[in-house]
C-alpha cells in the first residue's frame, strides 16, 4: 500500500485532535488526522457541552488564564467553523452559574472564588457570588427549591452543543483539505530519518511531526516516543429529559437545556480504572435528587436516556503538554476540557506546534510537575 507523507500527522480525532489538526491547516500545513471511528472511547460525543471558565485554575493560574483565553476565542472559532463547515456549533456565551444548596455551599464557594481571584490578575475570571434574588432575576419565571441560596455567576461562561462541534470540526477539516482517516489507528510510530512513520491497518503514514491527542489510547502510544501521558480515567453520567418549552436561558454546572429543549443534568464523578462504560442507577439517583433540590419542577419530567463518558484527566486534572526531548517534533496534548479549551488549541496551540516551540505561558502543563518532591 502506498505510504502517505504529511507535515504533521494528528493521532487521535476527537474534539482536542480534531482542533489542533485545524488550526494546523488552517496556518498552511499538510495534516493528517488518524482515528479509530466509531470504535474509540470518544468524550468529545458524551460530554455536558459547557465552554466554562469559572472552575478552572484553582492551584494553577495558568489554566485560569489558558482558559479565558480559549472563552475569549470562542466566539470567532464557532463562526469561522460555521462558515467552513456550514454547521452551526449552538455556541452562546451569556454566563453561567453554579447553584449551592444552604448557607455552607454558599460559604464554600464564595471561598473558592476568592482563592481562585486571588491567585490570578483581576481580569481572568471576574466570577462573583449572588444571591437567590440575582439567581432569580436571571432565570424569570423558573421555580427554585428553599434550600437554593444563590450562586456563583460568571459573565465569560457559555456552552456548545458537543455533537455539532464535532461535526462542525470535521466539516471544516474536509474542506480546507485535511486527511481524516477513520480507518487508521496508529498501532505503532517509530523514527523515521527526520521525522515519523505511523503504522495503521490502513498503511503507513509517515509525517515530519507528530501530536499525540487520542485520550485513554494516547499513554501507551507516547511511552516509545519518551512523551509521558498520565491519564486517571473517569466516569461521568448524565441523564437526559424530554423536551420543553424554553425555561433555562443560562447554563449551570450541572443543569442545562439544549437548544431542542431537552434538559440535561448530571455528572457524577466516578474512578474507572478498567474503563467500563455501564451507568449505575444509584448515581444517576443522586444527580437527579440535587437538581430536583434546585428546580423542583424538573420532578414532572420524565427522563428519556441517559449516558456515561469517560473523561480524559491527568492526575491533578489539569492539561498536560510537552515535547519529547528524545524525539524532537512529537507533542503530547491531554485535557479534561476538550470542549472549552477547543478554540485556543485550534489557534496558540497549534501555533506553538508550528513554531517548534512550546512558549514559557504552557511551562506548568508539562508532566515534570508530577516528579516534583513534596518533601519540606
């Protein structure tokens, strides 16, 4: 079979490859994205859909910044994918809020923001607490259970539809040129003179520089290459209502309705080191019972579906990209917020891989931070 050859080949096609394989091409390289289809273990189709700033950072600023960054992208990455793909990703950036149920939540999150402010410039998150009134007025017309107090609230906060986003990806990367080969997991790369040759059941790819971005198949993959990709897999559920007339115009961490009406609530937070994929009554039990707390009315609607997905988290949940210094040209990128963090790797990201270099602003997401003694 004939051996393809690329400038950079993207191993992994789901929302975080999918993303940097644009902005690659999008600055003039020749790209190709290698993917297991249907088959892989693909959280960019099971996640809740937040763009969402106000929880991220907390013990490292950078990933605040990183990520406002990305927010303040968003905009422009969702219309510049519509116009190439001609599928809408539903992005609206209208805030967010995080409900807390009695005065002790309350306390604990005005706790955490403040923590969270303290550590950043003023301008990264700019979340602020509010009371049940604020909550209130923002969402007209909705009841809330006695025990919702208030929330916090910030204005960068917004959500996608991760389906289309998905969709809009790929559109996009077909018709600025990109090589989407589903058909094509990479089940080994060696060295190849310069660059890299990437055996598929498809053939052989071979490329000048490489990015390694398939999730949970990313770690054995990268070991060869002297790239660490530690990854804590784990579960995350969510249960799905039937459709209804629009009552929640803003997106909560936990609760959101989706431009067809339906409401979403979830998740759970659950170890699955085996990566098993079965939901669990008991847990999707909980979430319900918080949101019902919350939005007692939820309790007339009938749940139609519901799902697992399995996130991509390092062991201190925050992103993870490096080089290789044994094979210079791999690149290893990891995140939980595939979604959120989409834009800023179709466009810094991507550009410091074009570069060759990984600017000093990404130094904390390298895996050294996890050898670091915690010794005194």
């Amino acid at each position: 079979m004939a051996e393809a050859s690329y400038d950079f080949v993207v191993v992994g096609g789901g929302v975080v490859g999918a993303s940097i394989g644009f902005g690659l091409a999008r600055r003039g390289a020749r790209v190709a994205i290698l993917d297991q289809g249907d088959a892989a273990l693909r959280s960019s189709r099971v996640n809740f859909g937040l763009v969402w700033l106000q929880s991220k950072g907390d013990g490292m600023p950078d990933y605040g910044r990183w990520t406002r960054r990305s927010a303040d992208l968003w905009t422009g990455f969702a219309a510049e994918l519509r116009e190439l793909s001609g599928i809408d990703t539903e992005h609206e950036q209208n805030g967010g809020v995080s409900f807390c149920l009695g005065e002790a939540e309350f306390e604990q999150r005005r706790n955490t923001i403040q923590r969270m402010h303290n550590q950043v410039e003023p301008w990264v998150y700019e979340t602020r607490m509010i009371d049940r009134k604020e909550v209130e007025a923002l969402y007209p017309g909705v009841r809330f259970g006695p025990e919702m107090v208030g929330a916090s609230f910030c204005p960068h906060d917004g959500v996608s539809n991760p389906l289309r986003l998905l969709q809009s990806l790929h559109g996009a990367l077909k018709t600025i040129g990109v090589a989407y080969r589903p058909d094509a997991p990479a089940t080994a790369i060696r060295r190849d003179g310069a660059g890299f040759a990437i055996d598929t059941p498809a053939g052989t790819f071979r490329a000048g520089k490489l990015v390694l971005a398939a999730g949970h198949a990313t770690t054995k993959l990268a070991a060869p290459l002297g790239l660490e990709a530690p990854i804590v897999p784990e579960r995350g559920q969510l249960v799905v209502t039937e459709r209804v007339a629009p009552i929640l115009p803003i997106p909560a961490s936990g609760v959101r309705q989706t431009r067809d009406g339906t409401i979403m609530i979830g998740t759970t937070h659950e170890a699955a080191p085996d990566l098993t994929t079965r939901t669990t009554t008991g847990n999707m039990v909980h979430i319900a019972e918080r949101a019902v707390q919350v939005l007692p009315d939820l309790a007339r609607l009938r749940i139609v579906r519901s799902w697992l997905g399995l996130r991509v988290l390092s062991p201190d949940g925050f992103p993870v990209y490096m080089e290789s210094e044994t094979h210079p040209g791999a690149y290893v990128a990891i995140c939980h917020s595939g979604n959120t963090l989409a834009a800023v790797h179709a466009n810094d990201l991507a550009e410091a891989f074009l570069a060759h270099r990984l600017p000093e602003r990404l130094d904390s997401f390298h895996p050294r931070r996890f050898h670091v003694s915690q010794a005194a």
